[in-house]
C-alpha cells in the first residue's frame, strides 16, 4: 500500500517483507515492513531526501489521548471525537 501525507511530504509504502535464508532454500519469514521517503527535487532532478525502513505499520502522526502521546497507525487509527 502506499500513502502520501502532503502536511510533511513525506510518502508512506508498507507491505509484507519475506525473508529467505541463503543456506535454507525452504525456510522462509514474514512481517510487516515500512519504508518512509521524503522526494525533493534538484536541478531538475527527483532527490531522495530521507528514507527510513522499520518493521509495522507506518507511524503516521502522534495523538493524544486522556493526556498520552500514543503513535496512530493505519492499522489503530485514532478515535473518532464526533467533531468535524
């Protein structure tokens, strides 16, 4: 999946990752993976200006709740206050 947050440019990619061990044709592991990219632009040219990998979900922005700063996910997004 991918996902585009214009309020920090940055773009979120994340799918299942599977690992396979050289030495063990038959064993095979998977999780969740993200990757975390920031495209910027120089003389004419697209730039790779961040990039960072880590296993979950994307950490979209932090919220808080009853006082807490918690990370929101795609997965756990944060709670519906009602107001719009």
């Amino acid at each position: 999946d991918i996902y585009f947050d214009p309020k920090n440019d940055m773009v979120y990619v994340w799918g299942t990752k599977t690992t396979r061990l050289v030495n063990v044709p038959d064993k095979t592991e998977s999780s969740k993976w993200t990757y975390e990219w920031v495209l910027g632009m120089k003389n004419g040219r697209p730039r790779i200006a961040y990039v960072n990998q880590y296993s979950g979900t994307p950490n979209i922005k932090k919220i808080t709740i009853n006082g807490k700063e918690q990370l929101a996910t795609l997965d756990n997004p944060p709670p519906s206050t009602g107001n719009k």
